[in-house]
C-alpha cells in the first residue's frame, strides 16, 4: 500500500522531467524555437517601443546557445532555453502592448475631437425654448397668452 503511494506520487515527477530533458534534446530543436520566438517578436509592429526587452531576450537566448554547446543536454542549458523563451515570449507581448497604448491613445484623441466638434455644435443650436419664442413681442413683460404663461411662469393659468 505504502509503495503504490508512493510510485503514483513519484511517477509524475519522473515522468515530468523526463519530458523535461526530452525537450532539450542535443539536436538544438529547444534553441531553434527560442530563436523562432525571438524572430516573432522583432517582427511585431512596435519592435522598437519593446527594445530593452527584446536586448534582454537577445543575451539570454546568446546564453542558452553557449550553454548548449558547451554542456548539451544538462539541466542549465535546459534552463538557459527555458528562459530565453520565456523572455523572447515576454519581448513580443511587450512590443504588442506598446502597439496598444498607442492604438488607445489615438482613440482618446479622436474621442476628444469628436465631444469638442459636439460641444461646438451645441453650441451653436439654440438653447431651450429660444425656437418657441415669437419673433415679436409686445413691449410688456408679462407674457401675451396662457400658453406663453405656463412655458415662461412657474404659475400655470387658474381656472
């Protein structure tokens, strides 16, 4: 009983890691992907808004190349690939959020054009009841009707 519990909780584990350094590999297929991570964020739109990462990205992926080399298959080198995906992957997100800040800040600007070209326009319309006035009054100050009354007075007509 003690053993079967003990093999289901460390056959994960093994099985895990020996994925782990399957991955790695001596090939270099790890480091091929991370340079394929690597050339997809230096091709998003906004690269540069990104640079600090993508030097970052660029010395850990120079990093895993010569840990591979010199040590193929161990667990720094796996570590070394690891982290220059990571980072590469990092680098690309980076440069697509500066692409949104920027998209954002555009759509702030053209909002404020718009409620500016809005508040002009009202502006310019009338205000109120302007359009309910006649033309011409008479030169009293009261108004001439009931109607003209209840829109001007806060006393509407009595019966």
């Amino acid at each position: 009983m003690r053993w079967t519990l003990l093999l289901c909780a460390v056959a994960p584990v093994v099985v895990g890691c020996a994925g782990r350094l399957e991955a790695v590999g001596s090939d270099g297929t790890s480091v091929e992907r991370a340079r394929a991570l690597m050339e997809q964020a230096w091709t998003e739109p906004m690269a540069m808004e990104a640079s600090a990462a993508l030097e970052e990205a660029n010395r850990a992926l120079e990093h895993a190349e010569r840990e591979t080399r010199t040590r193929p298959g161990s667990r720094a080198a796996a570590d070394a690939i690891y982290l220059a995906e990571r980072m590469a992957e990092r680098a690309r997100l980076e440069a697509r959020c500066a692409a949104a800040r920027e998209a954002l800040d555009a759509a702030r600007l053209r909002y404020a054009q718009a409620t500016r070209s809005l508040e002009e326009a009202r502006s310019r319309l009338p205000r109120g009841n302007d359009m309910a006035l006649p033309k011409v009054r008479a030169n009293t100050p009261w108004p001439m009707n009931a109607h003209e009354r209840e829109m001007y007075t806060d006393v509407s007509e009595e019966p």
